[in-house]
C-alpha cells in the first residue's frame, strides 16, 4: 500500500514512520525545503525516543521517503494523510489556512480516486471544507474525479509517541463511505492485530472526540490543581487525596497529577479551540473556561511561593530551576509553566540558572540569554537561594542532597511536581514546600 503524509512535524513524522514499519511504502511531504532536505539526510529535526533509529532503518528499506512536492507523489499513492499544523489564531480559534492549502493542492492534481484523511486536529466541519475545496479545484478543471474525505485525529503523547502509535488504545476514524472504511481498517489492523479497536463514526463526532479527549484530560488536571490548592489551605494533603480517589475504577489513576500547569502543544490550544468553537455557535463552556483559568493561575503558584518565603523581597535572589520543557522526555518548550515563571523571577529583579536534559537549545532560541543555562544540574544550584522543581525528568529523583546543600547559600526547596518526600527534606535541612499539602 502506497500513502502520502502531508506535514513533517511531530504528528506526521512519527505517523509516516511508524507506517512504513509495518510495511506500508510512505511519502513525507512538507513544503520546507530546509526540514526535507536535512530529513533526507537522516536528520531528525524533533527529540522523540526511538524515532531517529525508526526512520533511518525505514529510509534505508525505502519504504520512507521524504519529498517537498505533494504532486509529485500524487499519482502513485492511494490515501493522503494530512498532519499539517493548525496553529491557534489570535482569537484562540484553529487556523486552517494549510490543511485547506493541503486539499487545494490535491483537488487540483488528482487523476484517480483518492482518500484524503485529516489527521490534524482541526474543528469539527472541516471535513466538508476539505471536501468542498477539493470539488472546487475539480469543477474548474472540468473533470470527474471519485474521492473520499476523513477524520483520523491522533492521540500521540511526545516522549512516548512510538509506542501509542504502534499499540493504541484505540484508534478513531471518521468516514462516510464504505470504501474510505475499508481502506482505513486495512492501514490499522496491523497495529490492532490481537484487539482490533478501530472506532469508526462519522466525520463531525471523529473531530470532535479528539477535543474533547483533550479537554477531559486537561479538566482532570486541572481540577486536580484547585483540589490542591485548597488542600493547602485546610490542611490536607493531595497525594492522599488522589490515591483515595484515583482506586475508583469510575475515576480511574491517570492524569490525576497536581503541579504548576499543563502545557504543551494541544491541551492548551485544543481547550482554548473549543471554547471558541462553542462561542461561535451561540453556546459557552462553562467547565471549560474555569479549567483554562485555573490553568493559567496554576503556572504562578510556585512563585507566590517564593515571594511569601522572602516576604516579597526577591530582588537580587538567585534562583536554581531544574527542568524547563513542559513535560520530561522531550524539548518541547511550548506553552511550558517555565516560560511563565522564568519572565515573573526575572520581572522581580531575581538572577535564574536553569538546567534541562533536552531543552535548553529550544528555551535559549525563545527566550535569549536572559538567564544562565547551567551544564548540569549541580551547576545549577550553585549559590543559589532556591531551587525549583518545574519538570519531574527521571534525573531529579535521587540528586545527592548533601552535595546540593553546600552547594546552595540558602537550603530552601520548591517543588512543583511532588517528587520529593516533605518529610525527608525536612530531615535532610532544607526548608521544603511542594503542591497541595
Ligand atoms: C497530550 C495528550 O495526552 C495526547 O493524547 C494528545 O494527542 C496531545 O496532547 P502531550 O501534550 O504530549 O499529549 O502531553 P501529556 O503527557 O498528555 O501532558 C500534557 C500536560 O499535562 C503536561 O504539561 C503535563 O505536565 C501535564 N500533566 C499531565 C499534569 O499536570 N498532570 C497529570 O496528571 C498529567
């Protein structure tokens, strides 16, 4: 089976890759000459565990090729997927300017049927876009050509995107013919062999699920922040809280984590869509406006932290903060609470050594050389009158305390992930406050 995978970012990539794993021949295509240019070459322009070892393997079989023209490959492949990005304009809502670019190119270059899934997340109606820019493109052609449109958002988690990819919970496809159906149960059953759960619906419901997936994720999260919060204030503790009540199988462990905020490239965009979606057609998510403020509120609390610990007095403090991207595993600095922080500490006249596994190139290029990015995580803390846990990666869990307290001029301690023990800080002689207890 032949396809093309529109959009060489994060979605598309892994996608395409992990596609001609199982042995589909795939075409990548992007119309950044620099990105396809350096993928043929076997440079992987995002940091993805797994992925690079996957897509040389793949590019040395020929089942992965990568090219910056869509017509070129029209002819040859039968399904064309789309992962072209979706950026939020400036009112919040998803720009379709390059999916719609996608379907412009297709409608006017076809010769024989194709099926043209939208594996970007996009609002729900933009199929029959799709669909309608493609007949255009046709109808001033004067030609007759058969062709399918369908929704297949994705459900990737970045740092953990090969294995979703390859054994999904479930995938979600949207269609409305029979044949469209047909072709995408062939493309996914090797990844389901052993539970086939491809969910099939139509296209509005397959768009649509993705949002609210994401929003149902992100409301969890943070509801789990406002219990936190409030936990502090009457004196209970959260880690309890969220045991006592994740062992409800209706409720269930996952993504019940408090910390300073999720971030990212989709909840924060998806949630803010979504609001937009429902205030364009005369409706108001309530939920979800309080998850996205508490949200926002969520990305200070370590701060107020701060300024109660000095009472207010931060300027000339130095600030030690360990990890920046807005989860471990990646260096994805999009939408990342560290972000929010790091403008605040600097605003209040404090000095910032930051260090990250796999961020520091991505947060340098955003945010210059305002702060001091340390070698390691020693180098870090060194004088510092504070340190900061924003993201839990694995090489924080046991550092060498002792080396640590020397190292620091003030043993105080602010974790913004829960991964250490209070009482055990306490013990060690650092002054030591996390989220919600
Ligand atoms: C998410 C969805 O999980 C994925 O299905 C979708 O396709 C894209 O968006 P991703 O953005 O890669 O994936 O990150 P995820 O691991 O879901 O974490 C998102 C944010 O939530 C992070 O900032 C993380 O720190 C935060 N989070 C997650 C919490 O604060 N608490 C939790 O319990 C879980």
């Amino acid at each position: 089976m032949k396809i093309a995978i529109v959009g060489t970012g994060y979605v598309g990539l892994v996608s395409g890759t992990c596609f001609a794993e199982i042995g589909v021949n795939v075409t990548c295509v992007d119309t950044n000459k620099e990105k396809i240019e350096s993928l043929q070459k076997g440079n992987i322009p995002i940091y993805e565990n797994g992925l690079e070892e996957m897509v040389l393997r793949n590019m040395k079989a020929k089942r992965l090729k990568f090219t910056t023209s869509l017509e070129s490959c029209l002819d040859e492949v039968e399904v064309i997927f789309s992962a072209v990005g979706t950026p939020p304009d400036e009112d919040g809502s998803a720009d379709l300017k390059y999916v719609l670019e996608v379907a412009r190119t297709i409608g006017r270059n076809m010769k024989q049927y194709k099926l043209v899934v939208t594996k970007s997340t996009v609002p729900v109606g933009t199929a029959s876009k799709v669909r309608a820019v493609i007949q255009e493109e046709l109808d001033k052609r004067g030609v007759k050509v058969d062709f399918d449109v369908a929704s297949n958002p994705e459900f990737l988690k970045e740092g953990n995107a090969i294995s979703d990819f390859m054994s999904p919970d479930r995938v979600v496809v949207g269609v409305e013919s029979a044949r469209a159906e047909k072709l995408m149960s062939k493309l996914y059953k090797p990844f389901l062999l052993n539970n086939f759960r491809v969910i099939f619906m139509d296209i509005p419901s397959a768009e649509m699920t993705k949002y609210a997936a994401n929003s149902m994720l992100a409301t969890r999260i943070s509801f789990m922040n406002d219990i936190a919060n409030l936990c502090e204030i009457v004196g209970a503790d959260v880690n309890m809280v969220r045991s006592g009540i994740g062992s409800d199988t209706r409720i269930g462990r996952k993504f019940l984590y408090p910390g300073i905020g999720y971030g990212g490239s989709c909840f924060p965009k998806d949630v803010k869509a979504l609001i937009k979606t429902a205030e364009q057609n005369g409706y108001t998510m309530r939920v979800l406006t309080a998850v996205e403020e508490v949200n926002e509120n969520q990305k200070s609390v370590l701060f107020e932290k701060l300024v109660k610990q000095f009472n207010g007095d931060l300027q000339g403090k130095t600030v030690a903060l360990w990890g920046l991207a807005f989860k471990p595993e990646t260096d994805d600095m999009r939408e990342a609470p560290a972000l929010v922080l790091i403008d605040r500490l600097l605003k209040a006249g404090c000095k910032v050594r930051a260090y990250d596994p796999a961020a520091t190139q991505e947060c340098k290029r955003r945010i210059g050389d305002t702060i001091y990015y340390a070698c390691d995580m020693y180098d870090a803390v060194l004088d510092a009158d504070v340190l900061m846990l924003v993201t839990e990666w694995k090489e924080f869990r046991l550092p060498s305390w002792a080396v640590i307290k020397k190292t620091m001029s003030r043993q105080i301690v602010l974790d913004g992930r829960n991964i250490y023990d209070k009482k055990e800080m306490e013990e060690l002689g650092f002054i030591y406050h996390c989220i919600g207890k």
